[in-house]
C-alpha cells in the first residue's frame, strides 16, 4: 500500500467531486483526506485527495482525462520527501530555523545546499552536514552572479528554492527556471512596504502593527503570490533596529510555515492568488 | 430554484462522497459549496453540503437512506431564518452585540424574545422592538423560577436559546428541553477557570492572556462542547475589573461568531468535540 | 478631591521625571499612575501623569514652566467626560458599536450627535436619544455640502469628531478646523490599500490577513497618525464581500479602542507618528 | 560610561519616582529608560530604571537606602553577559531555538552547558560547540538522579536555568537551590491542562485555541509564576499529534520570549505574578 497526492484543476463543472471520487473509487483507492474548493468568480474548481492503496498512476490519469472536462491539469504526487535548496546572504534566523525543523523532523524536507552570496552562514549551515557554496557577487556583473548561482543551485535539481533571507533581486532569467518554485520571505505585511527596508519604512509611518510574508517569486518585485502571512504588534517605544529584530521570529516561522504547505503540495497557484487545500 | 443544506453524518466508509455527491447529481441539485471531514480515529463521516436546485426533499432522503451505512444521520435544512430567545442578566455588551448585529444584517437571525432575571436590559431590547420578558427570580425556588422562564422561553419555539452573559446555573430539566440549543458565553478560556469570578481567578493565578469561549450548555458546568474561543494578552497593570472590561469584546466577538456558525448549520456535534464545516 | 491628568512634552533634558515628580509633590498632589517616553532619535520626552489631590492649577502650570525646557507643552487636564460628534454614510456595524458601548459605559463619553449624509442610520442613532443630523450631499457643491456638515457639527462644540465610516473625503477646510481631533476608521491594514475599495483590493492582491486602521486625519488621504490596527486571517475561500463582512468585527473594535484612548488623553501626536502612555 | 540597570522595589509612597530619580540625577547618572509600576490594591510600587555614566554602587545604594522606606530591596545590575545552563529531555525544539538565537545574536546570553536525561541532543548540542552532559535516571533513585544533575548543572554557575521540555518533575530540594532562577516551558495555556500529555487532554477536550506557558518553577507543579503565554487557533482537524507538531512552535518562541525578558532584568516576581518592566 501507498500513500499519494491528486491535485486536480479545472474549470467548474457540476458533479466533479463525484465523477472525481468515483474514479478512485473503482481504482480501489481509499480517500484519507479530500478537500476541494470552487471560485465560483472565476468558475474554477480545484481538489486536493490523499489516497491511499495500489496506484496505476498510468491509468488513473487515462481515467480522469477522460472524464475531467477540457483544460484540466492533474498530478499524482508521491509521498517522496521534497529537494530544496537555500539562498542565503547574511542573517541566520529564517536558516537556522529549516535547519533546525528539518533536523528534528518538523519539516519533512531534504535540504539539499545553502547558497550564499557572503559566507557567513557557512559555518551554521555546516554545523548540519549540509553542502554550503558561497557565491560572492562583488567583482561580477548580476548576470554573471546569476550564472554562478544558477549552476550552484542547479546541480541538485531540487524540487524548490528558498530565498531564506536572500537581499538581491533575481533577475526574470533566473525566476524562469523555477517557476512557482522559489519561495521568498519578506519582512513586511505586504502589499505594504514593498522593496528595501521594510522595517524603516514601517517605523517612519508609525504602524502599529508589523509582519511578514512569504511568497512566491514572479518577475514583479514582492509581487508574487502569497502563501502566508502573519503579523505581531509594536508601539512607539520600537525602533526601527527593534521592530526588525521583534519581526525574525514573524519572518522564520511564516517562511517555514509555508515551505511546509508547499512541499505538501497544499498550494495551487491561481492568477495571482493561492488556493491552500 | 431554492437553497438548502444538507447535513450527513455516519460511520466512514470507502466511497461516500461519491456516493452523495452522485445522488445530488441525480437530483439535478448543483453542489455550490461542500465540506467533509473524517475522524480517523472513531471512524466518522461528517458532510456538510449547500445545494442548489429544485429538491424534492423526500425522494432525496429516501435516496440517501439507500445508499448510506447503517447508523447514518442526515438532515436537510432549509435556508429559513433561525428564531432565537436571549437569556440575560444585567451586562448589556453581549445582548447589545446581537441585537445591531441583527438590526445590520451581519447575523441573518430573528431574535424571537429576550428574557432576564432581571430588567436592566428591558430598555436596550426595546430599542430594538424586541419583546423583553423580565421574569425575576426572587422569593422563588430554582424549579418555580426555571418553570417560568421556560414557558416564557418555549412560547416562541425558538431554534435556539443562547445565553448572553445569563449569570444563573440551568438545571438537568431546563437544558433536556433543548439538547444541543443553547448556547452560552463563559468569559474565561476553558478550560481554565470553570464557574464563578473567572477574571479573578484569572487575575490570581497571574495569566498573561485572558480569553473567551462560546459553548453548548450539558449538564456539567462549562463542560458543554466548545464552539469558539477566543483570547487577548493583559499584563501586570490589569485589575481583575479592567481584565472584565477588556474581556467584554472578546466575549461578544466569540458568541456572536458561535452564534452565526450555530443558524448556518455549521456545526456538528461529535462526543465532546465539535466539528465545523 | 479631584483626579486629574497632567500631560507633558518637551526636548529631552537630564532629570526632567525628577523636575515634574518634585513639583507634584510639593503640590500635594498623588501620583496614581505615570508613564514616560523618551524618544531618543529625536530627543523628545513625553510624559502622562495621573493626578489626585486639591489642584490649583494656576500655579502648577507657573511651576511647571519654571522647570521645564523651553518648548515644553504642558496641559492638565480635568476628568470630565469628553463630547463627541459621529459622522456617518449608510454602515452600522462602527456607529452601533459606540451606542452600544456608550449606553453600557464602557465608553467614557457624551455622543452629542450623529451626522449622517444618508438618513439610513437615524432610526439607529435615535434609539439611544441621540440626535441625528442629516445633511445629504446631493445636489450640493463639495463646498456648500462641508459649509452644512460643519455647522451640524459645530453647533455641539465636540471634544473630538468620529468618522465611523463616513466614506466621503473631507476638504483642507473641514480639517483645519479640528486639529488632531478628527478620528478615522480605514478598512484595510494601512499603508496597504489606501483609497477606495480596500477590500476589492485586498482579494486581488490574494493576502492571508486582513485588517483595520484607525487614524487622525490630516489633509493626506490614509495618511494620518495611526491610533491603533488590529487583524484577522482571511483564506482564498473568501470574496472581497466575505472580507467586507469579516472585516466589520475588526473594525468596530479598533475603532472603539482608538476613541477610549483618545478620550482618556493617552495619545500624543509625534510628527507621522502617535505616543501612546 | 557605563550602563546598568536599577531595580527598586518597595511599599508605596508620595514621591518615590522622585526621591529615586533625584539621587540618580545627583549621582550625575542619565536615565535612558524608565518604567514603574504600582500594585495599588497591595500598595507596592516597582521600579526599573537603565542608567548611563560613571557609577560609584556603593554610595548610590546608601543614598537609596536613605531615601527609600523600611522594606525595599534595591539592586543594581551590570550589563554583563548572563550565563544558562539549559535541561532537556529528547525534543529539540525549544533547544535548538535558543542555540540559534544565541548564535545570530537575538538572544545575549551565554549557553554554559546543555545537560540531558537523553542523550538524544548531544549531537545538536555539539554542533554550536556547547558542553553536553548526559545524566541518565535510569537504575538511579529520583535523589540519586538529582544530586548528579545538581552537581552538573552548578559547576556552571549560572544565573538561570531553563527547562527546555525537560520532562521529569524537579524535587523541591533541586527547586531551592535556584529560587526564581528556574524557567520552564509548559504545553499548555496555563492553568488548563497541568500535569501530563496536555495536548491530549486539550484534544479530548475539544477546544479551539492551544497554547504554551512560560513560568518560574516552584515546588508546586505548573503553579509557578508566569512570565509569559502564547496560543494558536485549532479546529476539529487536528488529532492530538497534530496539536502537538503545531504547538512546538509557540512554546519554543514563549520559551526564547521569556528567557529575553529575565535575562534582561524585565520581570519582577510578585506573590504569585510577575511585574514586567
């Protein structure tokens, strides 16, 4: 008996969730878990089952695309532990973090590398047996940097890339090798304070609240889909060194915690929203 | 074309959302929103199901009947307005809530009556063009005073009673009359500080977080099954008077909410657990 | 005996808590609670001082201006219950909540009116006997509307004027007229999604937290000194109508905490910024 | 120039703030920071004040003795690097949250040792170069087991000790060798669910919202002062496991939150509260 994933999309169509069953039903796949949702602006259904049992993933698919209505996509993800590699530049607290979750088993990854562009987290990284290539930019032109780190990151092929506190912007040449794979932390509750120095930007407008957000990366800065968000409050007392310092622990777990929906293939990308089954 | 909600509940099995679903499909019945969960661990099905269509609600039960195991409970529910009684005391912020809730349409409910132990809420109720039924307690035994509250309660055969900060124990009889129809707001987050003063409790053992929990009353003191809760942080300058005063918008935010999932049908209970879809 | 408030501010100076204690204290006066601020950046001291004793205020003003560095303010001020107008368009929920909470005290102030450019909420207001104003904007100038409004408003005098979604900008004008005294309710986590329609905005932009913003106005739309915001998670299965909805609950609450603050004289105006002893 | 912190504490009296403040100025001691707090039902006032410049303790301390009434306790605290020694059992969480943060900087003290009833942390333990010792129970009476522990943990020293899911109950004669030195995390929102497994009771309970406690140890199990308390919401979804999983990242955030705080000389312990400043 296996464990796997059916992800299914496609535009709404009355009776999906029974042909959808039904289907797994005469393969002899017990559903441990479905949850399914209609944007019923946009008419579009999405699924996500857990089943369990003997797959013919072959057939199963022949199956639903006989039966899904045209335009649909589907997958059936195995329960194979997820490759991710890290970018990184000069703080720790959003590593530190994955490390430590994934060595006590909390994140159910491999992390493959960490990458930087300084080495000061080599020394963290290594502390967990993992592969750390730093990848200094001083001296190159960002398209020469971004040749180095796309072949420092692609060597392993990993399943996602985590810009874990990563400070330079990636160029679309970069983005389009990894499309909805790059999964990056902000440090403000965005559509707010978007580019450099959130917390200063948060601090000179005297909000009273501050947070994070992890997203993925498109082209457009901070623009991309966001997975997961989360806040904590400040007051007047909080400077702008305080107010970044108060915001790691917002940062590391927001990060981890949408790495975690990622990899468990939770997370549809949908125009420029997510739809978290 | 009519909206309604179908309620299933019975013993897991593989293949019954298929099953359901295909029976709705049969029926013409467009599935606009539909929720499931299974509890692994005692083997139940729960479905919450918002249908679409012309029904024929009793060839569809029948239908249902059929296909669904032994034990099953299902129910369909029309999109009806609720009726709902108020139980008061004396504090106003949790009847103040529903009633301009009501009056604004965010709680799509009809508040049938309010009835107090007192009449300190007789004129915000009228305000309202609510009937207010003072029905003192004084120079009467507990079963005299409870006999009059439940025929003052019972002549408008509410759906629902909730109690709004009603500050005297019901007794075994009271609440057989209506399982699982009453609602209470218990001004602490159980279960810490069951019965009396929770804020001075609250304020005795030192807590940092004081909170809200809206239930189902059983016959065990604040044992009933926990609809909502909710909580906020005080510290050492709180008073037990000022953790009461702040606690006041917690607890009409948590009955109000509770309330709403209640007249939606959201709410299932299960053992001492509730499961809402 | 008498409670009073001395609120003071000034450039930052060696010994200044020890200056003004000194001087209460040889007025006889107790100090029952007290709080200080030391913005270090800008080297401005901020200090809210509660009072008990005879006062006579004269001379602790002559006192204080002895000790205190030049461009100091200084104000005592009496515990008398603070007069507000409220402004509104058609929405209950924010207007509703201060009735209610004004009626149970747990608002501290005398709602002198309510001026509403719909008649929508008259019914509402005049509940609680307080006199409702309508002043409709149609067929009016900008101008001749503001003239109106302002003689509505004017006529009571108020402490402060709330806008408990008055959802029309006010001119320069209008502001000029109540410096720092004009409280604003905004319906999305400020800075993100200034202007019309935050809520439209917030779903496009597909975030997981949803909020409100409490603010004094300035001639800067959204641009204010932020009181208080506060939050609530939000999924993708909520319209842009669900979190208009959702969002009502946040809304009403900060709006009401922002208000206690600001009758209670806790809240200094610091550039962009608010203090908050 | 140096900084230090002075922690006052005392019955109430008309111009204690004052006469403290005074002697600082005389001692030509800058206050950066200041807060004070009066538990006016108990009559007792507290005071923190960070102070710059040239320090003479000794005469500082007399002229407060002088100043201050019979009964208060005065220390004056260097800014000196405080020393841990942690306890745990085999989760890493919380341990290696405070391994990280000690290493990046956010948390600014020195880890002594790690000692462990398991071995099963060494090897995190290691990895940022910290003593581990192992001090198995087993074939040890509970006496025997706590004089070897004692003798491990003392050779550091140190200011505080903290159980970082350290999972074995602590003799009082273990409690009274650091009074008010040891912090522990609880897995649960404080006082629901003391003792053991409190994941499963809150699962059996069927409650909403979970949490963690931070508190000094005494010898009365779980009934120590509490420093500090967080939650997150839950639903019906969640088996006691997965309470569990996603508990862990609040208590090891409570835990870090409130040995920042002690080790910042914040928390005053008050009867059976904690005064934070």
């Amino acid at each position: 008996m296996e464990k796997k994933t059916l992800l299914t999309e496609c535009p709404d169509n009355m009776g999906l969730i029974s042909k959808i069953t039904n289907i797994c039903h005469k393969h002899q796949l017990n559903i441990i878990n479905n949850k399914e949702y209609v944007d019923n602006a946009k008419n579009h259904f999405f699924m996500r089952t857990e089943l369990e049992g003997y797959f013919n993933d072959e057939t199963l698919l022949a199956d639903l695309d006989r039966a899904l209505p045209t335009g649909s996509k589907r997958r059936i993800i195995s329960s194979e532990r997820k490759k991710v590699v890290i970018m990184v530049t000069k703080e720790a607290h959003c590593l530190g973090d994955i490390l430590v979750k994934t060595f006590d088993g909390s994140l159910d990854i491999e992390i493959a590398a960490v990458v930087g562009n300084y080495d000061k987290l080599q020394n963290l990284t290594e502390k967990f047996d993992v592969p750390f290539h730093h990848v200094s930019h001083e001296g190159l032109t960002r398209e020469q940097h971004e040749t180095q780190l796309l072949a420092a990151v692609q060597q392993y092929s990993p399943n996602y890339v985590v810009l874990a506190k990563y400070m330079r912007i990636l160029t679309p040449n970069f983005v389009a090798q990894f499309p909805h794979k790059i999964i990056n932390i902000h440090h403000s509750f965005l559509p707010a304070f978007i580019g450099a120095k959130p917390y200063q930007q948060a601090f000179d407008r005297g909000v009273k609240i501050i947070g994070a957000t992890a997203h993925f990366v498109t082209n457009d800065l901070d623009e991309g889909q966001i997975i997961t968000q989360n806040v904590i409050p400040v007051d007047h007392t909080f400077s702008a060194e305080e107010m970044a310092k108060s915001g790691r622990d917002v940062e590391k777990s927001v990060l981890s915690k949408a790495l975690g929906l990622v990899v468990d293939d939770r997370v549809f990308v949908h125009g420029n929203r997510t739809v978290i089954l």
